[in-house]
C-alpha cells in the first residue's frame, strides 16, 4: 500500500527534468528574465510620469501604444520565425543558414516598420478611434495619442533592427548581450523622460511628445550599441552589409512556408486582444482607460516569464533537434512544459502581492482608476500559470517548425469561443471592464486543452536542416 502511495505522488515528478537541465535553462531564461525586468520597471516610470499629467493624457498615450503592440508583436513574429531556423542551424553548426535567417529577420523587419511608419504619420486618428469610439472623452483620447504616435514612430525602425540582433544573440545562446544594450537603452529612455515631459533642469516641457521624443532618443542609442557590439563581436550569424540582399531563395521560401502560419496565428491572438481591449475601454470614461493601461504595466513586470520560456526553449529544444537528437528534445520539450507551469504560479503570487504598491505608483491617477488597476493585476495573477503553459506549449511547436499548432490554437479557438463570448458580455451585460476581460479570457483553458492534444503528434519533432541547402561549415 505504502508502495503505491509513493508511486502515486512520484509519478507527476516525471513531467520535471534533471537539475543540470533546469540549470541550463535558467542561465539562458534569467538574462532574458532582467531584460523584461528592467524594461518593464522602466515602462512603469513612464507610465507613473504620463500618469502625472492627469486620466486624459495618459489614456491617450495608453491606446497608442496599444495600436503599436500590434507593430511589435509582428516584428517579433520576424524575429522568432528567423529564430526557429536560426537555432536549429546553431544546433547543425551550419553557419550559412545561421546568416540567411539572420539577414530574414533584417529585411523582413525593416520593410514592415517603413510600412506602419507611414500609416503612423498620414491617419493615426483613424487607427486610435477605433480603439475609444464610445468612450466619453473619445476625441480629446484620440488627440493626444495621435500627437504620441506620429512622434514615437520614429523609433520603428531602429526598434526592428535592434530586435533582430538582439533576438538571434539569445537564438544562439547569448543573452547577456541584449540584457546589456537594452538595459543601456531603458535607463536612457526613463532620463529623457524625466527631461522632456515636465521639463526638468531647463528642458521644454513637451508632455506627451517628450515621451515619444525619448523613446525614439533611446532606440537610436539601442541601435548603435547593437552595431558596436556586432562589429567587435563578429557573431557566426553576421555578415557584411552590402550582403544584406544576398538571400538564398529556396531558403527564403522554406521560412515563409513555415512561418506564413505563424504571422496568420499571431495577427488572430493581436486583433482578439485588440478588440477586447477596445470593449472594455468603452465601459466607462478615461479612469477606465487610466486604469487598465497601469494595470497592464505594472503586469508587464511579471509577464517576463514569457520572453524568457520562449528562449529558453527555442534554443533548447531547437538546437537539439537540429542537432538530430530527437528523442532527447522530446524529454527536453516535457521538461520545459512542467517548469514552466511552477514559473507561472511564481510570477502570479508576486503579481497579486503588488497590489499593494497601486496607491504610491499611481496616486495621481483618480480612486475608481487605481481600483480598476488593482482588480486587473489580480485577474492577471490568476491567470499566469496558465499562460506560461501556453507559451511553452506554442514554444515548442515552433522550436521544431510546427506552426500550424498555433493558427489551430489562435484562430480556431479565438474566433469560435473568446471574440464570440467578449461580445455577448459586452452586448448583453454590464458587467465592468475588469470582469468582462476575466471571462472572455476563460477560453484560454480550452487553448492549452487544443494544444496538449496536438503536441502529442509530435509533427514538431523534426530536424528543419537535414534538407538544408547550405553545408555545415560554422
């Protein structure tokens, strides 16, 4: 009896890995741990700062930066779709293919952001009133996040080609690089403004704009530091520039065939949160707009389990089987997810617990604002664990070139359960911005149910350079 009761506790322990895996993976997820840390501490100041100039204008730098979300997550859609075929390349000690992925995410990367710069410079009123059209301050929101957003938007471009480097440094196991150039360009970012949105020690006090003005200050210095650093370094990704056009074609059409899906998948989980963000901004005036945006800071602090699940998978799993080693990154992929899970009620208790700090972060900001703050980091908290699983899950799929797990998982259950419930609660109930959110976001459970079922065909266990058409010469 007493047997059986052993192999019962012991039998979950062998979803868990050794120690000297967890060891390695925490020497490539910590560093990417700070970097999130220290930009999501950094964007927490700003936000403290904006807040200070009242619920308007804080609102409306809010909905800008939620349209430019959507820009971010497709530049980084680039730069992990150019990862997948970077790291296993790494694992292959394929130098070639290394480059060709490298030069994917430069290319691809620069022309989407030359793209939404000029939509950001003719018509960002129309992109930012879709965001508030029912909102009771709607146009003075718009106003001011259209004046953020034609001056941030000078910083897309070096924000993409500081991605992609900084992106295929952790692609080949070094994270420490980015953690230092990012970190540079974070504390620079919370020095401008300081300067340039009251005008401190001189400076013209610009508000808004001088907060979009440090961000682009910032992005420039992030940019010249990658550079310095790929010169001196000489990574066996990079190449010199005038190779930069230099991309293999049949290799060019075997990423794009694998990551088309990935782009569809990520553009479906952006417009469902895109429109979820836009219906719970309608309950209310710019306190719930206030309100959420600082919740949503103040959760971005503990969201950087995700960057740092991704990389530690990517290259993990993805150099191991590009390695060949195939069974072995089926126990590695098992080990990921279970850690995962344990990272997220970690991060999920420190989110609750910092609640408590709403009232001294944001005491400028109105008492219905903060109460909203501190109900969606509780939600948010609840939510963690689950979302970790989540992102090892989509981690892994695409570490072994399976993207059509995430267009199944993102489009299917999204469009079928989450948008479909957000607009009957929304249509039919009023219920507050907070509790609209937490239970359109119960659909995330069958997400996690979707994408168990499919990782257990083990379409991701696969080698993408046994075809390659380069030689492995690194």
């Amino acid at each position: 009896m007493l047997n059986k009761s052993i192999h019962a506790l012991a039998r979950p322990l062998r979803f868990f890995g050794p120690g000297p895996f967890y060891r390695e993976a925490l020497a490539l997820a910590v560093p990417v741990m700070l970097q999130s840390l220290i930009t999501g501490l950094v964007s927490l100041v700003d936000n403290f700062m904006v807040a200070g100039l009242g619920d308007a204008k804080m609102a409306g730098v809010n909905i800008a930066n939620q349209v430019n979300f959507i820009f971010m997550v497709i530049i980084n859609v680039v730069s992990m779709a150019g990862g997948i075929f970077l790291s296993q390349h790494r694992g292959a000690q394929n130098r070639e293919g290394m480059m060709q992925s490298f030069r994917f995410k430069l290319v691809m990367g620069t022309g989407i952001s030359i793209l939404y710069f000029a939509a950001c410079q003719l018509v960002p009123e129309a992109l930012l009133s879709l965001m508030v059209s029912n909102n009771a301050e709607g146009a003075v929101i718009v106003a001011e996040g259209a004046r953020y957003m034609r001056a941030v938007s000078f910083s897309f471009i070096p924000l993409a080609l500081s991605g992609a480097i900084g992106s295929s440094f952790r692609d080949i196991g070094e994270p420490k690089v980015p953690l230092i150039v990012s970190t540079g360009a974070a504390i620079a970012n919370t020095i401008g403004n300081w300067f340039l949105i009251y005008g401190n020690l001189g400076a013209p006090r610009l508000e808004v704009v001088g907060a979009a003005i440090a961000t682009v200050m910032a992005r420039g210095l992030e940019i010249a530091a990658f550079l310095f650093v790929l010169q001196k370094r000489k990574p066996a990704f990079s190449f010199k520039v005038k190779a930069i056009f230099k991309i293999d074609g049949k290799f060019l059409g075997g990423v794009l065939s694998r990551s088309a899906m990935m782009f569809f998948s990520e553009t479906a989980w952006v417009v469902s949160e895109t429109i979820i963000t836009a219906l719970y901004n309608r309950r209310g005036g710019p306190e719930t707009v206030a309100g959420m945006a600082a919740g949503w800071s103040v959760a971005n602090l503990f969201f950087l389990v995700f960057p740092a699940i991704h990389t530690a998978t990517n290259v993990i799993v993805g150099s191991t089987l590009g390695a060949g080693k195939l069974d072995e990154g089926r126990a590695k992929a098992r080990w990921i997810m279970a850690g995962s899970i344990v990272f997220g009620v970690g991060a999920g208790l420190a989110a609750m617990l910092s609640t408590a700090a709403v009232p001294l972060v944001f005491g400028n900001l109105s008492d219905a604002a903060q109460h909203i703050t501190r109900s969606i980091i509780i939600v948010i908290g609840i939510y963690l664990p689950l979302w970790c699983l989540l992102n090892a899950q989509f981690g892994v799929s695409r570490a072994g070139g399976d993207t059509l797990m995430g267009l199944l998982v993102d489009v299917g259950v999204t469009y079928a359960v989450f948008i479909p419930v957000a607009f009957v609660i929304a249509r039919y109930t009023a219920w507050g911005p907070v509790a609209l959110f937490g239970i359109a976001k119960l659909s995330d459970i069958p997400k996690a149910i979707v994408a168990g079922w499919w990782l257990k065909k083990e379409r991701w266990v696969r080698n993408l350079t046994v075809s390659s058409v380069f030689k492995a010469i690194l």
